[in-house]
C-alpha cells in the first residue's frame, strides 16, 4: 500500500492555496500513472484512464470508487462504459490540487491493483 493511501482526505473550504506546478510534479512520484492537466479555467487537475475486460467489470471498479469517494468524502469526477473508466479529481474549493488530491489517487490505485 502507498503511504499517500493510509492518509484520510481533509475536507478543504477554500482556505489553502492550490499546490505549484512543483509540489504536483513531486506528489505525481508518488501515485501510480496519473496524469494532471488543466482545465479551460487554467486550473491543474488530475486524470487517469482504467481499461477492463467488459462492462461489468468497469462498473465493479467504479462502484469501489464511489464507496471510497464516499469514506472519505472526496469525490471525483467519474466516466465508464464498456471496458474502460476514466476518472478527473479536483479540489473545487480551491480550483486546483492539494495532497488530499493525491491522497484520493493513491487509494484508487489501491484499488485497481
């Protein structure tokens, strides 16, 4: 298990700077193939592509998601269809990324493993 995976998402209210460009390219080490982006907004997100063998499979894979967004009440943007899921995180509040962010990723590494 990721280290990033045994920490607890802290809710975020808006009170915090987004991370630079360098703390999301040090926290990007640390979780398993995510890629960040930006949005129309310029702001950095987080996104992953999972591919399966069928649909019911992305659906299970999606399904543990939600119930790990919903644990730690952090929830991401999620996308599936037949054999594939994509999933975008975010932290609103903030319009950007911080470790909670991070945090999120890693245990959904976890979970696809």
């Amino acid at each position: 298990m990721n280290e990033l995976a045994k920490k607890k998402c802290i809710p975020c209210s808006g009170e915090i700077p987004p991370f630079t460009e360098e703390e999301i390219n040090n926290f990007l080490t640390k979780v398993k193939s995510w890629s960040c982006k930006k949005n129309d907004d310029n702001n950095f997100y987080l996104t992953k592509d999972f591919k399966f063998k069928n649909f019911e499979e992305s659906l299970n894979f999606i399904n543990k998601v939600s119930e790990v967004a919903e644990t730690e009440n952090h929830h991401p943007d999620l996308k599936f269809g037949w054999g594939y899921a994509n999933i975008t995180i975010f932290t609103h509040a903030i319009k950007g990324l911080a470790e909670s962010d991070f945090v999120l990723a890693a245990k959904i590494d976890d979970i696809s493993a």
